[in-house]
C-alpha cells in the first residue's frame, strides 16, 4: 500500500487551512492546554503553534503576542463562570435552590476536565493589570447577580446585600478549589450539599419581602376577622 498524497497546501504535521472563527477556536484550545499544563511564564509560543499544527507566522496572525492570547482566553472563561451563576440565578424564584446552583456552578467550573478555572481563579499573572482587572470584574460580577437577588427578595439594604454576596461567592470559590486540590475525597453532591446549608443558615435568615396588600388598609377584611 501507498501512502495517500498530502491535500495541497498542507505539509506534514500541519492542519489544513480553517475558517478564522474555526482556526481561533483551534489555536485557544491549544493555548489554553499550554497555560494550564505550564502555567503563563514557562508557556513558549512555539509550542503552543505546535499543539495546534500551524506556524508561528499563523499563530501571530490571530493573536499578536502571548498576553493577548492569554487575554483572550482569561475572556472566555470568566465569562463563562459569570453566565453560570447569573443562569442559576435567573432558573428559579426559590431561594434556596438559587444558593444552590451558584455554589453548583463554581464546583463545575473548577471540576471541568480541561483546568480551564485556573486561568481565572488561580492565576499566576495577577500582578499584570489586564489580568488583574478581568479577574476582578468576574469576581464583581457575581456579587452583583448575587446581590441584587438578595435586595429585590428581603428588605436588606445594597451594603448588605453585598456583603453576604461577596460572603457566599468567596465560599463557593474557595470551598469548591479546596474540595479540588483535595481530590473530591468527599463526594461532590455532599460537598455542595454541605456548602449550600452553610450558606442558607446565614441568608435565608433573613425572610423574603411580601408583597404589599393592594387593599386599602381602612378596608373591611373579611378574610381578617
């Protein structure tokens, strides 16, 4: 048997060429392997082209340098922890269930298989401002979600609606990272479990706001007699 001829264009080791979007994707997969595996400073553009079978030429012609790649990939990921909790949020009007699916979706986000969490919850470029800033408008973002649930449901003010926000967004992160190093040595619906009634003894003690009787209040109630 004979060995089929290369496509032409193409050379061995090499992928074919790709519609941008697809060669983005291609190339921020590859990249994202890099990072995680290495981390940002060991992390050589030569090898992230060679993951993803193209030149270094093809590499810079998407992304000029390897912050920006790193950059575009920190993007990616936060928003994806945003959009999590703010659809966990938004999938119910109970409570509880609400506490949750946020702390639910930390334990996915740092349970993915691809360590993709690290970018943006263990980062070792923090003192870069892009980063550092991206890392931080995520963080925020949650809080707000969080909080605004918690003001338009009891009668807390902003401050401390933010409060116990910032409080159940720092345990979600942290319990779900420890509960990752750790190795899942306990099983991950007890860990969530355990976390949401940690979190639930503290919020749901304070009640949800009813709302306000339409009847004017010198109006016969005979339901109230």
């Amino acid at each position: 048997m004979t060995a089929e001829p290369a496509s032409p264009g193409t050379r061995p080791g090499r992928t074919p060429r790709l519609p941008r979007t697809a060669r983005r994707f291609q190339l921020l997969g590859a990249a994202r392997e890099v990072f995680v595996a290495q981390g940002y400073h060991a992390a050589a553009m030569d090898e992230i082209a060679e993951r993803a079978g193209v030149s270094k030429p093809v590499l810079y012609q998407h992304f000029p340098g390897k912050l920006e790649l790193y950059l575009a990939l920190l993007d990616e990921h936060a928003t994806q922890l945003v959009t999590s909790v703010q659809e966990a949020l938004a999938s119910t009007t109970d409570n509880h269930a609400r506490i949750a699916r946020s702390v639910r979706a930390y334990f996915d986000f740092v349970n993915d298989p691809s360590g993709a969490h690290q970018l943006v919850l263990e980062s070792d470029l923090r003192s870069v401002p892009a980063v550092r800033q991206r890392i931080e408008t995520a963080f925020a973002q949650c809080v707000r979600s969080i909080a605004a649930t918690i003001v338009a449901d009891t009668g807390l003010t902003q401050d401390e609606a933010d409060l116990l926000a910032v409080g159940l967004v720092g345990l979600a992160e942290t319990a779900s990272r420890w509960w990752l190093v750790r190795g899942g040595t306990v099983a991950k619906e007890r860990a969530i479990e355990s976390m949401v009634e940690l979190a639930w003894r503290g919020i749901g003690g304070d009640p949800r706001t009813e709302a306000p009787d339409p009847r004017p209040a010198h109006e016969e109630r005979r339901s109230d007699r």
